[in-house]
C-alpha cells in the first residue's frame, strides 16, 4: 500500500513532502520518475486508523496540508494446517 499524490506543478519547485500523522511523521522525496509527487510505501505501519496531512515544501516554505483518512489493516495471521491432498 503506497501513499501518493498527483505531480506537482514544475513551476512550484517542490522538493519534498512531509507526512504528518502516521508513525514518525516522515519526510517523502519527490518521485524521481515524476508520474507522482510522491510515493510512499505504507506497508510497515501498524494497523490501526490514520487521519494524515501532506503538504510540499519548497526551499522557502511548504503548502497548506491536505488531509486523507483511512484505515491501515493489519498482516493476516500465517496459515495453519497445511497439508498435502491425494485427490
């Protein structure tokens, strides 16, 4: 599961995003190929409900946030009983 947003105006000279509101608040690089602004892998976060605020920064100052809620579902458990059928 990725976290995403649409690619930035060139015009803006964004540089880099920050995350608020999921487990370190982290910092997001621009997406290098430019299909995205940015693209963040969520998959280690704990399941649980999320209210997160992204904004892009420039050298000077970053953007109002934008906010997005979802709900992180936990890992399934592994499976148990496995067993080899004849038929």
């Amino acid at each position: 599961m990725f976290l995403a947003c649409d690619a930035p105006d060139p015009a803006e000279n964004v540089e880099y995003y920050t995350i608020a509101g999921i487990p370190g608040n982290p910092r997001a690089e621009k997406d290098p190929t430019g299909e995205y602004g940015f693209k963040y892998d969520l998959s280690d976060i704990p399941a649980g409900e999320y209210s997160i605020r992204c904004s892009a920064c420039n050298t000077q100052q970053c953007s109002l946030p934008s906010p997005l809620d979802f709900t992180a579902l936990g890992r399934p458990g592994q499976p148990t009983g496995l067993v080899i059928l004849s038929s």
